[in-house]
C-alpha cells in the first residue's frame, strides 16, 4: 500500500490509490497498455492508447472507468483503502 509522507486531500488520496492499483495489477500481468485497450474494447471502452496511458498516469477517471479497467485486467476483488488509516 502507498504511504504518504503527510496527509493528503481524501479525494487526493484515492485518486492515487485507484491509479496505483491499476498501474500495479497491469504490471503484475506483464500487459502492454495497447493490450489492455483491445481487453477494454469486450467492456465498452474504445479508447486510443496514448489517451488510455494519460488517463490512468493522470489517476483522475471515474468509478465505472476503474471497474471497466480492473474487468479487463481480470480483477475478482480488491481492498479498499481507508485514509484515515494511513494516518494513525
């Protein structure tokens, strides 16, 4: 999990949270952002490459885009992270 250094804006913290997820699950997979674009095509999305690895480097998309992204990397199940906890 991400430790930040100090405290962050809740929506801050899961942006990055959502985007490091996705980086990390694509990593694990050893799967080229072009690859995942011809996945994503089987979830609705018709997206350039170039616009794919903005998007998710950018960590600002929304929820329905996450899902779509985690469907097309197989995903069954993740944790969701607690700001507060980070904090503690």
């Amino acid at each position: 999990m991400l430790k930040l250094a100090r405290p962050v804006k809740p929506r801050i913290f899961y942006e990055m949270m959502a985007k490091d997820l996705i980086k990390s699950k694509r990593e694990d997979l050893q799967l080229e952002y072009s690859e995942l674009g011809k996945r994503l095509l089987d979830h609705g999305v018709h997206i350039d490459t170039r616009v794919l690895i903005n998007r998710i480097n950018r960590g600002n998309f929304s929820f329905a885009f996450a899902l779509q992204v985690l469907a097309a990397l197989e995903v069954k199940s993740i944790s969701v992270p607690n700001v507060l906890a980070d904090f503690d």
